[in-house]
C-alpha cells in the first residue's frame, strides 16, 4: 500500500482550548487536499456536521499527533476518519533509539530533516493564549488562521520528506490507535472529587501518618526525611545488593526503586512510599468540572510504543493506592484491566516454538524460561529466582541492550555487546536465547554482580 494509491490525501490542523481536566474546544481548522491543492480554513461556528473537505476510506487523514484532531473531531461530533497516518508517531518510529536535537514536535521533526523550520511555525504566547482560551483580546481570528495554516504547510513539507520511511500499512494501525486515544481522552477517568479535595485539605497528615506506618519495618526515616545510610544498612541486613552510583553511594532514584522493587517485594512498600512524599502534587492532578481526570496521553512516547501522561495530572501516574479515587458514577462500573505477559505471548505464537508456547501456557512464562535454559533449579520459584527472569524478561519483551552499560557499573558485561545479537536470531530457534540466559546469568553470579547486570539489560525497556 502506498500512499499515492488514496483518491485523497488531506492534511489537518486544529487549534482548540485546553484547560486541564476539560474537554478541548474547537477554535478553528485548516486543511489541505494535497493532489489538488484546495483549502478549508473553517472557525468554530461553521463545522456543520461533517468535514467540507472529502472522507471515507479512499482519503487518507494526515496530522501530527493526530488524537488531539481526532478529540476535535469528537467534540464537533464528526465521524473518525479510517485512514490516520499521524507523522507524530511515524517520527517516533522512524528516531527510537536515535537522538533527537530539537526535540519530537514539529519543529524537531522538521529540523531532523534538513527542513525549514519558520520561528512563526511555533508561537509560544499564542499557543498558550488559545489553549488557556484568552486569545480574544490579544489576536484576530485572520491571526489564528494564518498560524494554523503554517502547520499544515509545515506538515505538508514533513510528510512530502518522512514517505519513504513509513511503513504505511503498520502506520495506519498505528493511526487507529490515535483514533482510540482521543476517546480515552475524551472520555476521562471518573473520580470522587469529594474525596480527593478532602485529601488535598489535609496532604500534610497524611504524610505523616504514611511514614509511620510503613516506617515501622525498616526505620529508615527521621521525621520526614529519608536517611541513606540507614537503607543502606537495612539492605545489608535483608541480603539486598542494592545498586551504587559511580560515587560509591547507594542510587535512590525512582527508576532504581522501581526495578528493585520487581525482584525484592520486601522493597515495595517504601518505593511506593519515596514516591507518594516525593512526587504527589495533588494540586496537579487535572479534574474536570464533570468530575473526569484527563490530560494528554502521550501515545508512543517511551521506547517501547507505550503512552507516557504526566504523573502527576494523570490519576495512574502517582502511587498505586490513589487509584482508589476513582469512582465511577451512580448507576455504572468500571473495571480495571491489564493485560500480562502480552510481549512473550506475541512472541510464543509468531515464532511457533512449542517451548515458548509451552512456558507462556505455565502462567509464569519468565520462569518456565529460565527453568528451560537451565538458569535456575526446576523448583525455584518467582521469589528466589531473580535475576535470570528478570534477564529473560528484557530479552523476550524486545529490550535493546546495546548501549545501556555506560549506564551502569557493568559496562565490562560481555552481555551488552552479545545481547542484541541473540534477540536478533531466528524467532523459532530459541538455543541462542537459552545461550544468552545461561551466560549471562553465570557472569552476573561470578562477578557479584547480579542487579547490575539485571539492570543492563532490563533498564532501556522503557
């Protein structure tokens, strides 16, 4: 499929209010039919109720980070476009892994290809003017109009240069996926607002009463701060090898917590606890007045095609325990889903391999692994087998490991350089893996080493 094969390609910009927790609000559009050169600058009190310019699924939609049209679309009450090529995720696509100078926006997307990048493209104050819905007394509608109408030629000039790099079939599924997107964002997460402004009002007391609940079993904190050499004692205690800085010193970030956490459970309790002093801003979390938690999703942001939201105006950014705030309203439910193992199961069922379909069918897909490459004892169990599921885990969800020693204490690790190798092999030939496991595994135990190593591999998932 290509993309001169649609009887129309139209490019499309909106400009809308945002304030936080609300709904978008529609200010204007633009569009161009690229083939024939027309277009459509609408304003917010002409949409009707369909698009002027051609739809269906002979016309292919263009935008960038198309979910924010789409939630236009949904406000306006048009129908989804079926075709989406969104150059926002197709540039994501096309950089991972790579640097990015000028950023992931528009003008960065035009910079990495050698475009022009007009200072007028992005006006930061008349940005900020129309989201935050005061423009009225500072710009003209003719204003606004010309300023949408410079992203869609900018967008036109970017998508004339990225065609040969998109895979358009995957792109459109992708696109599909920014149609859902805006009507995550749309719809919001329902919260007990009740509950949450009686949570702000008295943040500091429960603070307190926090630290002395989980503070009790390691007694690591005094008063409200959190001593280092006391945790690093209480690893000690517990047989933890908690990871170092270059420094010597423990590293108490998040994402070590975070990590840490997965393979010593005992660790959870406090990281969740680090996290709920450190980074809860109640005051942030973006609630509507309809009482729905919402905020830009940030589809395909990390790494691995996962949405990034802010943490802290997302309700599933901060700790785990403030998802209790959500309630959905009288007379409906709400079920919270996920879904597990879904890399290694892709894997097991593209590869064919009768034993990755056999340790996906175990329940505990990581450990039925390690036990096939011979990395643990066939009783070991979830709780004593770490790091070589963890190690296992990073390979089969696809984690680049190729530059991540510089990272880390590790950089000597022959598995930084061997690993990506053995991902790269024949999907239905599974020996290089189980090779890769057993080694690594060996050099990690031999070295005193392990959570590096776990780390080395496991860290770049995201």
């Amino acid at each position: 499929m290509r993309i001169t094969e649609f009887r129309e390609v139209v490019l499309v910009d909106f400009e809308f209010t945002a304030i936080p927790g609300e709904r978008q609000v529609p200010l204007c559009c633009v569009a161009f039919e690229l083939r024939s050169g027309r277009k459509f600058r609408i304003w917010q009190n002409e949409f009707g109720s369909a698009p002027p310019y051609a739809t269906g699924s002979d016309v292919l939609f263009v935008a960038y980070y198309a979910s924010a049209e789409l939630g236009c679309y949904r406000a306006i009450g048009w129908s989804m476009p079926p075709r989406v090529l969104d150059l926002y995720v197709e540039f994501r696509n096309h950089t991972n892994g790579r640097r990015r100078p000028a950023g992931s926006g528009l003008l960065g997307a035009l910079a990495y290809f050698g475009l022009d990048t007009n200072p007028g493209i992005e006006k930061e104050d008349l940005q900020k003017a129309i989201g935050s819905d005061v423009w009225q007394s500072r710009y003209t509608p003719a204003e606004i109009f010309d300023y949408c109408e410079r992203d869609v030629l900018a967008l036109q000039r970017l998508l004339l240069a990225m065609s040969p790099h998109i895979d358009l079939p995957r792109a459109l599924l992708r696109g599909r996926y920014m149609a859902a997107a805006s009507a995550m964002q749309y719809a919001g997460i329902p919260i007990d607002v009740e509950t949450l402004l009686r949570t702000r009002g008295s943040w500091t007391d429960i603070q307190d009463e926090l630290i002395k609940a989980v503070d009790r079993d390691y007694g690591v904190f005094e008063g409200r701060t959190f001593k280092r050499e006391r945790w690093a004692s209480w690893c000690v205690n517990q047989n933890i090898p908690w990871p170092q800085l270059a420094t010597g010193q423990i590293d108490l970030s998040d994402e070590t917590f975070r990590q840490m956490a997965k393979a010593y459970p005992r660790v959870a309790p406090m990281r969740e606890l680090r996290s709920s002093l450190s980074e809860l801003r109640l005051n942030d979390l973006a609630v509507g007045r309809d009482g729905r938690n919402r905020t830009v999703l940030w589809a395909f942001q990390s790494r691995t095609g996962r949405n990034q939201p802010s943490n802290s105006k997302y309700i599933f950014g901060p700790s785990v325990w403030l998802r209790g705030l959500i309630k959905p309203p009288p007379g409906h439910g709400i079920a919270y889903i996920d879904w597990k193992q879904q890399e290694f199961g892709i894997a097991a069922a593209l590869s064919g391999d009768p034993l990755m379909q056999q340790a996906y069918w175990s329940g505990d897909p990581y450990l039925a692994f390690a036990k096939q490459a011979g990395a643990v004892p066939q009783d070991a169990t979830k709780e004593n087998a770490w790091p070589a599921t963890g190690i296992v885990q990073a390979m089969c969800a696809g984690g680049p490991v190729w530059d991540a020693g510089a990272r880390v204490s590790c950089e000597d690790c022959p598995t930084a350089n061997r690993g990506a190798g053995f991902v790269a092999s024949t999907p239905s030939d599974i020996s290089g893996v189980l090779a890769l496991v057993r080694h690594s595994f060996g050099y990690c135990d031999l070295n005193r080493k392990s959570a590096y190593c776990f780390w080395l591999v496991h860290s770049r998932r995201r």
